[in-house]
C-alpha cells in the first residue's frame, strides 16, 4: 500500500533520514519509536503529501484513503458534534443525494428503457449503501463517540464548544467511523482518559484498516500493533513484533554492532602496529605497503549510536510525619457542578497513589486541592508543617516566564546552589551549554516538560503530584523519569493514563467515581484483577447509547450500591480517624524519644563524657527515663493499634457486597 524508496529529508543543516526504504502492507500495524526531534511526525506529514522528501519517492495507490489524528489541537465549528462525525461518509452521502434524484425521476419517468435503467440503478445504489453500513451510521457513530467517552447529551452540542481535547475525540470518532484503508495517529492517548484509552485498544484491534502510530504508551503498543519502526541515526529499521519484542532485538542488534566495531578497532590498531614497528625495515616495506593499503580499503564501522536520554534521581527528602495531608469531609463545587461531596482522604508516608476516573470527573482538581491551590467550599485541608511540595502540570508549563532563559528559570528555585551544579542538573536533563541561554518562549514541549523536572529536583520535596508528568516526554525520557521515581524515597500522587508507569510505581490506586474517592491497595494490574473483574474502571460505555429500561435499573441499582459502599467507608473514616491520628501522634513521640535515646548513647560512648561525674550521672538517668517512656508509648501504640484491627474486622464484616 506504501512504498518509500531511498527517501532523504533535511531541514537546513540537521539530516533526518538518509536513504530510507519502508513498506506498509493493507493489514500492517506499525508504531513509529524514536527520540523527540527525529522526526516521528514528519513521515507521517510526507505520507500526507504536507512535506515532500528532498530525495527519493513515496509510491502509494491514488485512490488511498488516509485518516490522520494530528498531534495538534484542531479547530471546528459549524455542526454539532454527532453531524460532525457522521459527515464523514462521503460516499454514503453521495449515494443518498443520487438515491434522493432517483426517486425524483421516477416520478416523472413514464415507462420504457429510462424507468427500467433508473430501477436497475436504484437497487444497485441501496445494496451499495446497505453494504457500506448506512442505516447503521448514526448507530455506530453514536457508538464510537460514547466508547471516546461522549455521553448521549453531549452528541447535539455546538462542536466549537468543546475543549481542545474533546475536538481531537471528535476527529478521532470522525476516523474510526470512515474506516479508512490507513489509519495515522499522532500521540493518540494524549487526549484520552484510561476507560477511553481501554475502549480505543479493543476497537482497533478489531478494524481492517492498516495502523501507523506514534506513541509514547508502551501499553498500548504493545496491545495494537504487530511491528515496530524504530527512526535509528537517520535510518528506519523494522522489527517484527511488539514493542517488548523491539526493545530486546535492538539490545541484542546493538550488542552485535559493538561487538564488531570493538573486534575491527582491534584489528586496526594490530595493523598500525605492525606497520609503526616495520615502516624502517626494508625487507618489510611490502608488507608495511600492503597493510597500509589494506587499511585505506577498509570499511570503517561507525560505532554504535547511543541514544541521548535523562538521567537523574531524587536527592534524599526530609522525613515527614506518618500523616502528610488530611481531606475532611470536603466538597468542592464550580457553580451548579458539583465535583466532590463530603469526601475523605489521608495521605500518609510512603503511600504511592495512582488517581483513576473518566475526564471531568476531578482528577486535577483533587489534585490541585492537595497543592493547596483550591479550597474547599464545605470541609477542611489539614497539612503538617513538615511536609514541602513539589508539583508538575501542564498548568505550571504555561506559567513558567517566558522571558527568562533556561538557566534563569532554574535559578528562580536554587536557593544557594552554584551556577556548576545548575549547568550539571541542565545537563542531566539533555540541555546543552548552549541551551541554558534559550529563551523559555522558544522551548518545545518535551523541553518545558523537562525544565519542569529539573525545578522539582531542585526543590527537595517530600510529597510530589504529578499531573501527566510524561505528556510530552519521549519513551526513552519517559523510562529515565520512571526509574527516578521508583528509587524517589518520599510520597507520591500520580495523575497519568500510562499503566506501565502506574504498575511500576504505585501502591494504591484511587478511583473517583460518583463524586466520591475510592481507594484500591495495589497497582493497575491488581486494580483490574481482583476489584474489576470486568476489565474496566466503569460500566461499560456503550450501555449510554440505545439501553433498555432494565439495562437503566440495573445501573441505577449499581449506583446505589456504590453509594452504600461509599457511605460505609466514610463511616469508618470517622470512627478510625481518632485511632488513625492516635497512633500517628504516637509513633512521632516514639521516634523522638529514641532520636534523644540514640544521642545520649552516643555521648555516653565519648571518653571525654567521663571526665565529669555529673554529665555521667544525668545521662545515665535520662536513658532510664526514656527507655520507660518508650516501653510505655510502645504499649500505648500496640493497644490502639489492636483497637484498629478489630474496628477494620467489625467493618470489613459488615461491607456492602458490589456486583
């Protein structure tokens, strides 16, 4: 179906690809990998026809039909978004219009060849528009556009009227709905929430349509395609499989690149060697000719590219208290919309929370309110004085100065820190010397994300919340960050719709459903093993459209039954938030007591302790009173903490069982 022979592409100075072959077949489903600035969108631009190659041919069929989801926010208006995505069926329109003078005709036409040609014509054009799956049309779009979260209230709405990420679902249901022969998706998961994201991977594994997709979702290519083009120092190269199966054939690619280029080095240097000890003997000067030429004939082996990624860790945080921020019976509205009502939620030491719900159900907002940048309307915020934050949004992306240069930027949150540390973190986060200087204005987003990075590493904090932190981060920047934040010793809060990131990472996830939190042990995986047996985060989207009465009841009595799970956990919130704080307040007084019990030990282990009677005397009597204290807070921590144990059986007992 695509053919590309030779091709070469330059912008100015820096080369993108250099004699580069590529076949797509009918069925293929490809995902195309490769560093920022490699020009991942560009191939998809030149299959288009927006860029031409500077050398070389792209050989396709004319009558191909391309469905392309831009990286971009597209702009729309003048329909509702249902027409808007039913517009799509050219030929299914055509046929109408053609059908609709037909009939006209008929009406008209008085008998003869002209009545027999029009009837003939007629039933030809209904089988077509039958086949071709007309009478479905609005069924399927309204389908698609509830599987891309739409909801049935939503398909009469003005399209200008949605955000820029609910324009680009309305294109992609545009594209699905048109089943084109080729199917290009610039960064697809960008504007989609999980339950979406789910829905968007059984679809296309489903269509007949050939695949091209950039994406930064390790997931979801590892679900869609079959094959894997890697852009590699200019070249493409295919690899036949996932893209776990393309990590490990280019480790193995590259070990066997080095192992040559290390093996013909050695060669090389036996060579010179060889000619540098004999270039003076005259019965060796054939031999040392003969090398030589040996030499110029040879065909150097370039050594193998390594891939420019972060790198960087978490400096140590400062040891909060058990209790970081406490959500009391919160409820936070924006005018007649209420988000949240009366909702509950600890963040202890430690815990590594994932947030999981539909767009528009408050993942950001929640998020915002624990930054302490929302206020509840109804409820309180509490946050120990210990507790330092650092956050990521694309929020904070557009409020980074854009007069500022990079290094400016940094140094708006250094503190003391050198101008040497400063360019060594830059650097660590790919930022060139000469690209300290850029002006913020001019950065992209994958470099504002990492500036971003570099001002959360900066700040040592001990509580990070995380907003979709690997947006605009390539998969090798994105793995760097992941690694990071595995070995990162404080607590997390993490917004994303990356499972790899949030099985890596998290130890709770937390589900915002019905206005109300609810909080799961484990990662993704567990989430979906064992509380979703059903594989999703909600019902499923397509009961929206077209459901029964008892369909309807059945939901509604779904919903009641949250509600009761929900009003059960709020129950228990409030009686085991006394015991809860108790026994945080305990284990600070313990870890005080034997932080001032280590000192004295130490003191006590110092000769010149000794040489006062006194100091002896005092220290000898402050260990015994604390080693009381320690055994009585002890006792006291183990009975409340038994308290919480039979307080959590008495309750777990009497849980609402969900279907």
């Amino acid at each position: 179906m695509i053919n590309i022979q030779h091709l070469d592409k330059y912008f100015g100075k820096k080369d993108l690809f250099i004699d580069c072959d590529l076949f797509i077949g009918s069925s293929d489903r490809v995902g195309l990998v490769g560093e920022n600035g490699t020009g991942k969108t560009t191939i998809l631009k030149m299959l288009l026809g927006l860029e031409a190659p500077n050398a070389g041919k792209i050989v396709k069929p004319k009558d191909l039909r391309i469905g392309c989801l831009p990286q971009e926010v597209i702009e729309l208006s003048g329909t509702s978004v249902l027409d808007h995505v039913v517009d799509v069926a050219q030929e299914l329109k055509r046929i109408e219009t053609e059908m609709s003078q037909i009939s006209r005709d008929l009406d008209r036409a008085e008998g003869g060849e002209t009545l027999q040609g029009l009837t003939k014509r007629q039933g030809y054009l209904l089988e077509r528009f039958n086949n071709l799956g007309g009478y479905q049309l609005e069924f399927r779009a309204k389908k698609i556009l509830s599987g891309l979260g739409f909801r049935e209230g939503d398909f009469d709405l003005p399209i200008e009227s949605l955000s820029g990420g609910w324009i680009m679902r309305a294109s992609l249901a545009c594209i699905l709905l048109s089943a084109p022969d080729l199917i290009l998706l610039d960064e697809p998961t960008n504007h989609l929430d999980l339950e979406s994201l789910l829905w968007l991977e059984d679809y296309l594994k489903g269509v007949s349509s050939a695949l091209l997709i950039i994406s930064h979702d390790r997931v979801f290519l590892n679900r869609v395609v079959d094959r894997i083009v890697d852009i590699d120092g200019c070249k493409l190269i295919s690899y036949a499989g996932n893209y776990d199966f393309y990590r490990v054939e280019k480790a193995k690619r590259e070990e066997i690149q080095w192992a040559a280029y290390k093996k013909q080095q050695e060669k090389i240097a036996q060579i010179q060697r060889f000619i540098e000890k004999n270039r003076v003997r005259k019965d060796r000067a054939r031999q040392v000719q003969s090398r030589i030429k040996l030499l110029e004939r040879m065909d150097r082996l370039d050594p193998p590219r390594r891939s420019k990624s972060v790198c960087f860790e978490f400096p140590p945080p400062p040891r909060p208290t058990k209790i970081l921020i406490d959500l009391r019976h919160g409820s936070k509205s924006y005018g007649s919309q209420v988000v949240y009502r009366d909702i509950n939620l600890s963040i202890l030491r430690g815990d590594r929370i994932a947030f999981l719900g539909p767009n528009g159900a408050g993942k950001t907002t929640l998020m915002r309110i624990l930054a302490g940048d929302l206020r509840f309307e109804e409820g309180e915020r509490l946050m120990n004085p210990s507790v330092h934050i650092a956050s990521f949004s694309q929020r904070q992306m557009a409020q980074l100065s854009p007069q500022n240069t990079v290094l400016e930027e940094l140094l708006s949150v250094a503190g003391n820190q050198s101008l040497g540390k400063l360019r060594a973190v830059l650097g660590a986060f790919l930022f060139q010397e000469e690209d300290t200087t850029k002006g913020v204005s001019l950065l992209s987003g994958g470099e504002k994300s990492r500036l971003l990075l570099c001002k959360m590493l900066m700040a040592r904090a001990n509580l990070l919340l995380l907003d979709e932190p690997t947006t605009h981060l390539d998969i090798p920047s994105s793995e760097a960050l992941e690694e990071a934040l595995r070995q990162y010793g404080g607590t997390l809060c993490l917004i994303t719709h990356d499972r790899h990131l949030i099985n890596a990472l998290a130890n709770k996830i937390l589900v915002i459903r019905d206005k109300a939190l609810e909080v799961y042990p484990g990662n993704f995986d567990d989430y979906q093993r064992i509380w979703t047996p059903d594989h999703g985060i909600s019902s499923p989207r397509e009961s929206r459209v077209g459901a029964a009465l008892d369909e309807r009841t059945t939901r509604r009595r779904t919903q009641e039954q949250r509600r009761a799970e929900a009003e059960w956990r709020n129950r228990f919130y409030r009686e085991s938030s006394p015991l809860r704080e108790r026994l945080g307040l305990l284990e600070e007084e313990i870890d005080k007591s034997t932080a001032l019990l280590d000192q004295l030990n130490h003191e006590l282990g110092q000769p010149e302790s000794y040489r006062d009677s006194t100091r002896i005397q005092e220290i000898h009597k402050s260990r015994h009173e604390l080693k009381q204290k320690i055994e009585g807070l002890t006792r006291e921590w183990e009975s409340a903490a038994d308290q919480l144990d039979d307080l959590e059986r008495q309750f777990g007992a009497s849980k609402p069982n969900l279907p």
